[in-house]
C-alpha cells in the first residue's frame, strides 16, 4: 500500500454507506490508515463488489482506489491510481 486517507476521508465514506443505507463502516487499521481499511458489517450484508464500487467512486475523486485483501476481504488496501499496476 502506497497511499494513505485521512481521517475526514473515512468519516466521509462512512456517511456515503450511511446515506445508502449500507449497514458497513470503515475503520482504521492500527490507528493509521497506511496499514489499510477495516470494512465493519453491522446487519444486512451487502454485495462486496457493489461495495467497492462504491468506495472506489469516492476515492477516484482523490485519485485513490481501494482493493480487498487476498485472504481476507474486511480489509482494504489503498493506492495511488498514478502507481496502480494494470492486471
């Protein structure tokens, strides 16, 4: 992970899944977010690739975009799309 989002970017993601009534949070990992995004259900689950894509319109307006990780999709790496690698 490459790239970071502050604080006031998390609050903000949080009231996008609020204002769509999507019952997830995010959350810090290791009290910063350059160890990545902890995604948080709290009722309802909710298609995950719908959820990124979500996140990722967001974040693309900071040129960030977000992927789950591997071996576990509660968490969410950040990077930078200017260093992001086409698969």
């Amino acid at each position: 992970m490459e790239s970071t989002v502050d604080v006031l970017m998390v609050t903000q993601l949080n009231q996008i899944l609020k204002d769509n009534h999507i019952e997830y949070s995010l959350h810090t990992v290791g009290g910063c977010s350059c160890c990545g995004l902890k995604l948080c259900c709290h009722g309802q689950t909710y298609d995950q690739k719908a959820l990124l894509d979500i996140i990722n319109k967001y974040l693309a307006t900071k040129w960030l975009i977000a992927s789950y990780q591997i071996n576990d999709p509660t968490i969410l790496y950040i990077d930078s799309k200017f260093n992001r690698k086409e698969k």
